[in-house]
C-alpha cells in the first residue's frame, strides 16, 4: 500500500498544476456557447485584445501615464479608462488602429489621471452589479450581453434582439450607482 501511494503521488502532483487550465478552458467553452459571434470572430476578438494591449504597454510614457481597457466584440473595440493628456489619448487611439480586425473603434478614454484601485473596484463592484441583475433578468441570456464598467459609466455590449437590448438596458439603469448607461448593441432584428 505504501509503495502505491509513493508510485501514485508524482502523479496526483502532476495533474494538480492542471486544474486551472481545465476550468479556464471549461469557462471560455461556456461563454463560448452561448456567444453568437462565430467561434472564428470570438478568436478574433480575443486576439484584437491582447494585440492592442501589447501595443499600448510597448510605449513606456502610455504604460505611466494611461490605464487603459481594450473590449473588443465582434471587430468592434471599446476603448475605456484615462489617459494623463489629451497627447497620450490621441496615441494610444492610433496604437490600437493599427491593428488589423478591427471595424470600429469607439474612444471612450477620458483626459485624467490614471483611476486608482479604490476606484476601479468600486466599478468592479458596479459590474458585479449589473451582471447579477441580467442573470435575475427572465427572458434574456446574460452570457449575451458584456458589460464593462468605467467611472460610474456602464457599458453593453452583445449581438442581440432589440427585446434583449431594452431588458439589459432597463437593468443596468435600474442598478444603484450607476451613472450612465451606455449601449453599444449589433441588433439581430
């Protein structure tokens, strides 16, 4: 029994390191299923996220001086965060041109200092918000709709009916501590 438990532990050490890429994988297949974009524009987009991040960290007075989110859904890309100057706003808008895929660009970057932890959680908290209504919301499929939360400001994203398109709206507006509501919505109907 000894000699079994010794033979089986390598293996049970080994296996543990892949449990985190089992249940990422198993969450991106879930967000996956219930996505309407095509699994190719789904690629697509993930990889217009992290090309433009790259581009933008490849800058070091863009790394200091602006804090930035890169949302991109459907070839569509939301820009969200703040840049020091207007300088620094205008470049990272033309970093993120410069990626190939990418049908719309939509600046949403203010001209202010970088937000500090205390308020991206407070959005974080926001977003939790919104998510956990739209999940409470019946007749609408919350894995459709992706919600991105920047200074009080909520932003929806998905390929959606117009009926589906109001439901989340009306959620997010109803969510305490949200300033504004955002909808930036491709309509199947």
């Amino acid at each position: 029994m000894r000699a079994l438990l010794f033979l089986l532990l390598p293996v049970v050490v080994a296996v543990q390191g892949c449990a985190p890429a089992v249940v990422a994988g198993a969450g991106t297949a879930a967000v996956a299923a219930h996505d309407r974009r095509t699994v190719g524009a789904f690629v697509d987009d993930q990889t217009i996220e992290v090309k433009a991040a790259s581009a933008i960290r490849s800058d070091e007075d863009l790394r200091r001086d602006t804090h930035v989110n890169i949302t991109s859904m459907n070839g569509i890309v939301l820009l969200t965060g703040e840049a020091a100057t207007d300088d620094a706003r205008e470049r990272v808008l033309a970093k993120v041109r410069d990626v190939a895929g990418i049908r719309r660009t939509i600046n949403e970057i203010r001209v202010a200092p970088p937000s500090g932890l205390g308020a991206r959680s407070h959005d974080t908290w926001l977003t939790t918000k919104v998510k956990t209504k739209l999940i409470n919301t019946e007749s609408l499929d919350s894995m459709r709709v992706k919600v991105v939360t920047e200074n009080k400001s909520v932003y929806l994203l998905g390929l959606v009916t117009q009926q589906e398109a109001q439901l989340a709206t009306d959620a997010a507006r109803s969510t305490g501590g949200v300033a504004r509501v955002v909808k930036l919505f491709e309509y199947l109907d």
